[in-house]
C-alpha cells in the first residue's frame, strides 16, 4: 500500500471505528508508529480535523465525514452480491435495508460501469432455501439481534443433539454476543449461565425464546474469530477414518464440518476430525457405508456398531413383515 492509499485508508479506519491509537494503526496496515505519527502529521497539514488524546489514540473531529466515495466496477458487484445474500439469509427488516442500500449502490453508479456491474450481477448468484418471512427462524433472529443491540440477557429451551442423554433437552439462560452464518444455518455465540462459559447454539435448535428485562456487558476482550487451536482444544476427541481410494474425491466434496487434516495413502484417504461427541459425525460415517474404515477411537467402533446392528435387527424379514402397510 502506498502512502496516499495509506493516508486515505487511515481516515476511512478513525471514521469507521472511531478512536484508535497508534500501535492499533500501525498493526492494522502493518507498519510502523514511526510511520503512523509521519502521516498523522501529514493528514494535519492536509486540514483534516484528527483529536489527540495522549494514551487513548487519535479520533475525527465529530461532524467530520470524506465525501462519497466511488466504487469500481468489482467493488460494486461485491457490494451487491453481498447484499443480494443478506436479503435472502435475514430476516424481513434486514432483507428491506439490504434491498434499499443495493438501490442505493446501484443509483449513484457512473453509466459507463453500471452496466458491467449489473452483467456480473446477473451472472453469479447465491442460492439459499427460502423461508417465510414469518417463519421462526426469522423471529428468533429479530429477538436476538434486538437482544444483542440492547444487551439483554435471555432465556429458552435447547435441544441437543444426544437423545439418549438426560440433559438433550435443557432450560438455559445466556448472555447474547454475537451470530455466526455457517453451514446454511444460523447459530448463536453467548456466554452460558449453566456452562459458566462461551457456547455456541443452533438457532434450529432453540425454542421457546424470550428476552429478560437483565442486562450484561460484553467482555471488551470477546472476538468472533475462533482459532483453529481453540477448536480442537474444545474438540478433545480425535478422530481417524480410512476412506477407499474410489470414494476420496467425494469425500472431499462432502468433507465434515469437523474435519482437520486429510491424507493420500496407499491404503486410502485418511481423515482426521476433532469433535466433542461421537454422535456430531455418526450420521456423517453412516454415509459412506462399507468404504469407511474407523481406526480410533474403539469407542466410535463400537458405537457405529451398535447402530448397524440395530438398524439390521429392524429390519429382519419376520419383523419386517408386520409393519402397516
């Protein structure tokens, strides 16, 4: 990056985040403070009104904001195809302001990349199950946002994923922080009063949501980015399956959420997952049949055996024979 580039970006960072001090300036565009006080200096000359305040970091005068910007002709596709994803994945408030700042981005549009932009736009599509603008789902998310804004602890029921467990079926309370999109779900990151700890929910998987007139504070420390050592050290069982050589292509094609390391061997693709509990992956490995060949740990050999065995003893002809019709 450049120093005009730099200078520019440095103003768009104190507009966009507010105060922020030197070491943080000098970390984000990966420079020295040496350099970050020179272009301080440099944008003071320049007239744009910065506040000092010694240990605490520089901020815009308030009031003080850079012009429109203009966009290129990628920058604005980016914008609109991540509008477009939000109006789809979001709820109704949300797909409203998405679908107003995509006729926004789209008006102000020089004519000669209008069209450009709209061409990209009509050719990359992201495709998501529609739900009802009323659906639950989208309820849960209106609650949560407005308890994440407001800092409203909450309560709800959550079903886990372990029906044989006394506890798959539990009243919890939590400290809302923040939601992640992944794996074509929603889920909730908060701080669990009955976990004492960060935990991580299904929006799918809760019912009965309500918001409690208490309020929290969010750790000034908390970050959404979870390092993949974090994973694993909540992940602490390991697990390795040997897959057949003719189905590793769509092994990898249809890899497990939990999965951390593969391997061509001569014996097979070797797959490492980490994960909390065996049954987060037993469907997974029921998929692939005879091809997947656990190696550790026994517990999920004999686990996996257990549910062939059942599923075979089902459907056992004498049995299979008296089942409606």
């Amino acid at each position: 990056m450049n120093r005009t580039d730099r200078l520019l970006a440095i103003v768009l960072e104190l507009q966009g985040k507010g105060r922020q001090r030197a070491e943080d300036l000098a970390r984000t565009f990966e420079t020295s403070k040496r350099t970050i006080y020179r272009d301080i200096q440099a944008l003071c000359e320049a007239g744009v009104p910065l506040v000092s305040i010694p240990g605490r970091g520089y901020s815009l005068m308030k009031g003080y904001f850079l012009p429109p910007l203009s966009f290129t002709s990628e920058e604005a596709t980016m914008l609109l195809l991540g509008s477009d994803f939000m109006a789809q994945n979001f709820d109704a408030q949300y797909r409203a302001a998405a679908q107003s700042a995509s006729r926004k981005i789209e008006s102000v549009l020089p004519e000669h990349l209008r069209d450009d932009v709209r061409y990209l736009q009509s050719s990359i599509r992201f495709v998501a199950a529609s739900e009802a603008q009323d659906s639950p789902q989208h309820k849960k998310l209106q609650q949560l946002r407005r308890a994440i804004l407001e800092s409203h602890t909450i309560s709800f029921q959550y079903h886990k994923r372990r029906p044989q467990d006394d506890d798959a079926q539990t009243n919890r309370e939590a400290d809302p922080y923040g939601l992640i999109y992944m794996l074509h779900t929603w889920h909730l990151i908060a701080h669990c009063h009955l976990r004492n700890d960060v935990r991580v929910f299904r929006l799918d998987r809760i019912d009965n949501l309500n918001l409690l007139t208490r309020t929290f504070q969010r750790p000034a420390d908390f970050s959404m980015s979870i390092s993949r050592a974090d994973k694993e050290n909540s992940r602490n069982i390991m697990v390795r399956v040997l897959f057949d050589l003719s189905i590793a292509r769509w092994v990898r094609e249809s890899r497990s959420f939990y999965t951390t390391a593969e391997e061509e061997t001569p014996d097979g693709l070797l797959v490492t997952l980490h994960i909390r509990h065996e049954e987060e992956i037993l469907q997974w490995l029921l998929g692939w049949g005879k091809h997947a060949h656990i190696l550790q740990p026994e517990s999920l050999q004999v686990r996996l055996r257990e549910e062939v065995q059942a599923m075979l003893n089902y459907y056992q002809v004498p049995q299979w024979q008296e089942l409606p019709r």
